[in-house]
C-alpha cells in the first residue's frame, strides 16, 4: 500500500496521482463515464472513471461495486470549480478490498427514525450522522479546553454509587458483591465536592445514568454530563461561569462547523451567533408570571415542564438563565437564600429555539446541620452521606458548581429534534440495541 492520502487533504495533492482507502457511497453512470462517491472517513470526493483510461474489467468493475463496498482508487488530482471540495480523482485504477455480503440496508431515500435507530452502526456512515458526530467531538473539546484555560483540575467520578444524589426514582441498580446495592450514578457532583476542598477547581466529564420513565425528545438513560465544582462561590459566580462556558462551546463548534451545520444540517447559524454574554436572567417566580401570562396553567411550586420551558426561552434570542426555585421541588444538597428560604440558590440555564433546560446548578448547602435536616427531610439513607457530611464537618466553604448534559447541547447546536442522534449508541428507556 502507498502511503494513506485522506480526502481531506487533497489540495495538498493537486496534480499528483495518489490512492485513495475508502467506502463507494454513491455511484451513476453515463455510458462512457462512471461517477463513484467514495467517502474516506475525512471526506467524500467524485471519483471519474472514463472508459478510454481504465482496463476494460476495471470500467466493468466500476459500473457493478454495491454500495458501501470498501475499495482503493488510484487517479489524478484535478481543480473542479463544481465539487464541494474543489477537487475530483481522474481514476487510473481501482480496486475493491471487500464486497458487501448482502445488500446495504440504508439506501440513497428517506427511511424511518425508528429504522435508521436499529441500523445505527450503519447509520453512522452516512454524512449527515458523521457531521453530528464531528461537532459532538468538538463540544466534548472545547468543554476541556474552557475548564484546562482556567485552571481547572478534571477529577474523575466513580460509576457504582452507595447513594442517590438526584432523586431516588431515577436510580438504576446494580447487584453489588457482599455489599448489597450499588447504583449507577445519576452525578458525579457529590465527589466534585469533596474534590473542589482539595483541589479549588475541578470538573468531572462522563457517562451518567437515569433511570428516566420519559420518551421525550431530551431523555436518555444514559448521557454525558460534565460537572465544574469551585470552592468559594456563590450563585452569581456561578451564573457567570454558566454563561461564560456556554458561550465558549458554541462559539467554538460554530466557528469550526459553519460550514457542514449550513450545508449539511441547514442550521440557521445567525441564531448560535447570538450567543454571546451576557445571559437574560429570571427569578422562577418571574418565569411563572411568564407562563400564566402566556395561557398556561401553571401555579408557583410546579415544575417548570418543557412546553412552558420554551414559552420562558421563546422571549429572548440567547439561553436565559432561571435562578431560585422553589425549594421544596430541588434536591437536598441545594443552599437555600437567606433572603427567603422558600427558594433555593439554584439556577438552571435554558436553551433558545425549544431545546429547554441544557444547565441544572447552583450553590450548595455549606451547613453541617441544615445539610442533616435536608437528608432527612428527603428521606436518605444518612450512613451513605457520612462521608459527604465531612466535607463540611471539616472546613466548609461557600461553594458551587452545575452539569451540562452533552447530547442536550449539542442537539441544540446543531438544531436536531432528538437527543437520540447527538450520541454515538443511545440508551433510552426503550433501546439498549445495537
Ligand atoms: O439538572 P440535573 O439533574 O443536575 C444534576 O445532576 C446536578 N447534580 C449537576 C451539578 O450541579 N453538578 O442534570 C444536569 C443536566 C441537565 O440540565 C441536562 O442537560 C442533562 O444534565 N440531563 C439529561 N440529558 C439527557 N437525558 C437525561 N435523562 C438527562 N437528565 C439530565
Ligand atoms: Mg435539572
């Protein structure tokens, strides 16, 4: 074999006869000139066969290969002012390496969600699906790099957990040894505690599990959440920190996909343009004055639901960010305002365009007694908090952090109706194949 030439590099080989490893995508013909799409993983280029340059078995070849054969193709670099990329091959030769042993499944038309779902490891080699991907890693990125900038440290959560951390109907549960039960976390952000007293500045970023009864557009069982946890912040550093670090990851994945989110997912880009700080902010109180204005029964108390989610971020053009929940409806570790303590210090940050929540934060609770009261008042098991008790028996401080769902983000961003699609295999309530 000659030495890889990815497609996406081709202008580098302009004029050059080079060899191409790929995938045949797509193939037409016209008598004496066959059209083969090869895609390469980089890229996708127009490969020409004319009849007059090729052996006759390789013009034959070249007009019979299935789709998604896997072939090398050797030819010439020429400039097309046509081509998406510039350039197409002028093929000398080619050859196949596998032909597919039945027919490929998803062919060049529309075919059902539900039916791309139960061929997603083939899915994924469409350019539509490599495109998501591509920004999934781009987000995944530029999460690092935001919190690398400021020094923060990555700590790792642990997957088996003794405890709930979001509510104990979520909770998926595993056969744990001698040991009983063990739960699969639903946050890594208990631990980010504990860590942010050692280390100041720290996030988590991994696979986190709900045991969520929700078929809706934003639901997974399993996602990708990535946890900032500081020592001594409040609510209003916390909020900036929101802002500023959503702000970093859009403008990250649109200045390197503007192109492919236009072309291929026909994203209106001037909305991510937008995104910018700062973010409008909102008591939830004023949110609910919003949702009753706007038609909607909703009384204060009541979880603020996706529809009236979109009501509240459909009266600005960038996130909007909800602060002071009631406390009763948050979690027990939540601080509540000392100005009023029916509210908690938490904020979630919502998503323009009807992509909903995307952040859930806020302040935690630093009190060792109020903290007691809380796990009892929700009922846990408080042996299993013991340890994160210590994190305030032993030099509390004012602190605070969030979790961004990495598939809620990047639907956003590249405007998909499904979070489904945002990852490489989905867990929902309903799937665990392939
Ligand atoms: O609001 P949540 O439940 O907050 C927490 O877990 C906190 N412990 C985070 C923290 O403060 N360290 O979840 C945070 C985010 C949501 O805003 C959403 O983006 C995502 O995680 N998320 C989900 N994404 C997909 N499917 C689900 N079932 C999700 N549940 C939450
Ligand atoms: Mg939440």
């Amino acid at each position: 074999m000659r030495p890889t030439v990815y497609i996406a590099d081709i202008a580098q080989h302009e004029g050059k006869e080079i060899t191409l490893h790929g995938w045949l995508y797509n193939r037409r013909s016209s008598g004496k000139l066959h059209f083969l799409q090869v895609r390469d993983g980089t890229g996708t280029i127009q490969c020409v066969v004319f009849k007059g340059n090729v052996a006759p078995e390789v013009f034959h070849e070249a007009d019979h290969l299935p789709q998604e054969s896997s072939l090398t193709v050797t030819g010439l670099v020429k400039k097309d002012e046509r081509s998406p990329i510039g350039f197409e091959l002028d093929v000398k030769s080619l050859a196949p390496v596998a032909k597919p042993a039945r027919e490929y499944p998803i062919g060049h038309k529309e075919h059902g969600v539900a039916f791309l779902m139960e061929q997603r490891h083939l899915w994924l080699r469409s350019q539509r699906q490599q495109v998501i991907l591509r920004v999934r890693h781009t987000v995944e990125k530029a999460i690092r790099d935001f919190f690398d900038e400021r020094g923060f440290t990555l700590v790792d959560a642990p997957i088996f957990t003794p405890s709930a951390c979001e509510g104990t109907s979520t909770l998926f549960e595993v056969p744990y040894f001698d040991l009983g039960k063990a739960y699969l976390t639903q946050s890594g952000q208990l631990y980010m505690e504990a860590a942010a007293m050692a280390l100041g500045k720290v996030y988590c970023f991994g696979p986190t599990f709900r045991a969520e009864k929700s078929k809706t557009r934003r639901h997974l069982t399993e996602f990708w959440m990535v946890e900032p946890e500081v020592a001594y912040m409040d609510l209003d550093g916390d909020m900036e920190l929101m802002e500023q670090f959503v702000s970093y990851v859009v403008q990250t994945a649109l200045a390197k996909h503007r192109k492919e989110l236009v072309s291929v997912l026909e994203r209106d880009v001037s909305k991510l343009e937008a995104v910018k700080p700062p973010f409008p902010r909102i008591t939830y109180t004023e949110a609910v004055d919003v949702i009753q204005k706007a038609g909607h029964p909703m009384k204060w108390g009541d979880d603020i639901g996706g529809d009236e989610e979109t009501v509240v971020a459909k009266q600005f053009d960038r996130p909007v960010m909800v602060h002071r929940y009631p406390a009763e409806m948050k979690a027990f570790y939540f601080k509540k305002d000392p100005a009023d303590p029916k509210v908690a210090l938490g904020c979630d940050v919502l998503a323009p365009e009807g992509y909903g929540e995307i952040i859930g934060g806020g302040q935690r609770e630093d009190d060792l007694p109020t903290l007691e009261a809380a796990i009892e008042h929700h009922q846990l098991p408080k042996e299993a908090f013991e340890w994160y008790l210590d994190v305030r028996r032993y030099g509390s401080v004012p602190h605070a952090g969030f979790g961004m769902g990495v598939e809620r983000c990047v639907a956003w961003i590249c405007g998909l109706h499904h979070v489904r699609e945002t990852i490489p295999f989905a867990r929902m309530m309903e799937r665990i194949t392939p």
